[in-house]
C-alpha cells in the first residue's frame, strides 16, 4: 500500500483549514494536492482530530492482524479435513 506523503495530524489540519472557510482551490494549490484526495480525505476523515485518527489506525492495523489470523487459522483447518477425508 502506497505511503501518504501527509502526516494524520497534516491531513486534520488541512481539512480544519477547508472547514474555516478556505475554498478547496486554494487549499489544493497550497498544499501540493489533487481535489480528489481532499474530498478522499473528508469522506475518511470528516469530524475527526488527531486522537481519533490514530485509534482508527490502530483498530485498522488489529483489523488487519487478526484478518491474517483467521486466513492461516482457516487454511490449517482445510488441510486437516483433508487428510481426515483421505482412506488410508
């Protein structure tokens, strides 16, 4: 997965800048960015500050660990139902 080269509190701040009133043009321009990625980033992030943000990564992060978990967990199972199928 590509790398953001915006920081999560960069990425608060930038949308805390849009919600004060700055227009998105401009706000785009200053920073280096695409509209898209602001309005990607509002969708994600709207609402949030920082402490929420990292609790979101970290629960991604869990998410992703214990996803990993279950795909090893479930493949030993299969192989086991598999040699108990077999007649030896």
């Amino acid at each position: 997965m590509k790398k953001s080269r915006y920081s999560e509190s960069q990425i608060i701040s930038i949308l805390k800048e849009a919600e004060a009133g700055v227009p998105v043009a401009e706000l785009c321009r200053k920073h280096g960015m695409s509209d898209a990625s602001f309005y990607n980033w509002r969708a994600k992030y709207g609402g949030m500050d920082v402490s929420m943000m990292k609790r979101m990564k970290e629960l991604e992060d869990e998410n992703r660990r214990l996803k990993k978990m279950y795909a090893e967990e479930r493949l030993k199972a299969e192989l086991v139902q598999e040699a108990l199928e077999k007649k030896w």
